[in-house]
C-alpha cells in the first residue's frame, strides 16, 4: 500500500481571515489517516492569500473527497481545489 501527496488550494473567504487560525482548522478537520505535510501560501490578487497545504493520505483512502469535503466545512473557507496529486 503506497501513499498519495495532493496539494491543495484553500481559498479564504476574505483577505480579512487570519490564515494561521484557518490553518490549524485545516488541520483539525483532516480525517483519520490523513496529514498535512507542509503550507505553502500563494498571493492571489487584492490582498487575498491561498493557503497550498500538501496532504498525505493512504492509497487506499479513495483520492482526496473526504479532503475536500473535510477542508470545505471549515468556517473561513470559500473553496478548495485539487492543485496536484501525484503517488509517493
């Protein structure tokens, strides 16, 4: 059983959110078997940042839904996307 590395794209929904709060929300809402791997930040425009967190989870989790559903349900989320995925 192998691993998967996604890299995901965390809008907030303003540039007001403090995105070290969101991000520990973030990482409370992971389910089990999931870990956050590393937070790259990305300047989206007007002041607004993208948080890019890199989730690893098992191969066998299904791909990165229960993620998404996960990240989505956040307060302060406007919406998430896959970026990347890739096996490791």
């Amino acid at each position: 059983m192998g691993k998967v590395a996604a890299r995901m794209k965390v809008m907030p929904q303003s540039p007001d959110v403090d995105l070290d709060d969101l991000q520990d929300r973030l990482e409370n809402s992971l389910p089990e078997g999931a870990k956050i791997n590393r937070v790259d930040r990305e300047n989206v425009a007007f002041g607004l940042i993208a948080l890019m967190p890199t989730v690893i989870v098992p191969d066998d989790a299904g791909g990165t839904e229960a993620i998404e559903e996960a990240f989505s349900d956040v307060d302060g989320v406007e919406s998430v996307a896959v970026d990347e995925v890739g096996r490791i």
